[in-house]
C-alpha cells in the first residue's frame, strides 16, 4: 500500500511540476515573432548563395536610394522587382529540383515559405520603397509637403510664391452642352 500511494504522489508531482513549469498564454504577435525569430535562426547563413541573395537585395535597396530622383528609372525599376518577385515559384520548383548543388539543405518547400521570405518579399518591399521615394518626390514638387510644414528654405518658398502670382490660373474643368442634332446633345469637356 506504501508503494502505490508512493506512486500515486510521484505522479501528481510530475503532473505539478509540468503544469507549473508552462509558460502564461502570449499574444499572437509574440508568438508569430517567436517562431519567426526561429525561422532565420535554423537557415545556415554561412552558405555563399544565402550572402549573395542578402546583398543582392542590400544592392536594390542601395538603388532605390540612388534613383530616388528619377522618376523613369524608378518606374522601370518598380516593373523589374515585380517581374523578378513573378519568378518566385518557377525558383522554387528549380531550388527544390537541384538544392544539392548549392544548398547545404532542402529550403524549398511546396508553401514557398523560404523563397517567400527571403526572396519575394525583399523584392516586393523594394518595389513598394521606389513607389513611397517617387511618389514624395512628386509630393513634394506639387509643394503638398509645404503645406504640411515642409522644410524649404525661405528664398525656396518666396520664389514658388512669386511663380504662383505671376502665372495665370491654369487649372479648371469646364463643361459645356452643345447640340448636335434634335435627338443627340453632347456634352464637351475642356480643360484650361
């Protein structure tokens, strides 16, 4: 009888000891950034290709940066990293097909989450960059950034005052009927 009452606190104090040992329930967020700090933390970052793929994308940003006041060269750019990010899952399939040759293991799963995240999403988040420093540029050429407490410099801000008050008003929609016959009016719209 000993024995089993010996037993029996034995495994209530695993069962104790377990149940006090789990941790209080977290937030999504933290456990999403658990596991993803995970994630990075199991890929060998030592691999050459894996450096390549990083600087590659330090590269694109770096570009971003540079091309930052030309608004061709950032729309061309913006198409190529969509073109490239589209090949994401032809990479995929090819990664997963010969890893062997320049992977120490098999990252490429059938969800593409490696591939998601170290190559599509760097592309896409550059694309979006040259979007966001292309469309301030423009923002801040049609002076909204001024309006909004801009920093321009007072002879900057006294010559955009003078151009405004020498030019003419050049903006405006005017809409005008016109008849065209007894059954079909038309409507014009000129621009001034």
């Amino acid at each position: 009888m000993a024995t089993q009452s010996t037993v029996v606190d034995n495994v209530l104090d695993a069962i104790h000891h377990q149940l006090s040992s789990f941790q209080k329930p977290t937030s999504f967020l933290h456990e999403h950034a658990h596991h993803t700090l995970q994630f990075f933390q199991a890929i060998d970052w030592t691999q050459n290709w894996l450096r390549g793929l990083v600087g590659f994308h330090m590269c694109c940003f770096v570009l971003v940066i540079l091309l930052r006041h030309r608004h061709t060269a950032l729309s061309w750019y913006f198409f190529v990293m969509l073109g490239l990010a589209l090949l994401t899952q032809p990479l995929n399939q090819a990664g997963a097909t010969y890893w062997e040759h320049f992977a120490a293991a098999n990252y490429f799963d059938e969800s593409g989450l490696f591939i998601v995240s170290l190559y599509a999403f760097p592309l896409i988040f550059n694309g979006f960059f040259s979007l966001v420093s292309d469309e301030s540029k423009n923002l801040y050429t049609k002076g909204i950034f001024r309006a909004y407490g801009g920093n321009e410099t007072s002879a900057t801000t006294t010559q955009r005052q003078q151009e405004e008050i020498e030019k003419p008003m050049t903006y405006g929609l005017i809409l005008t009927q016109e008849k065209q016959g007894p059954l079909a009016p038309s409507l014009s719209i000129s621009y001034i």
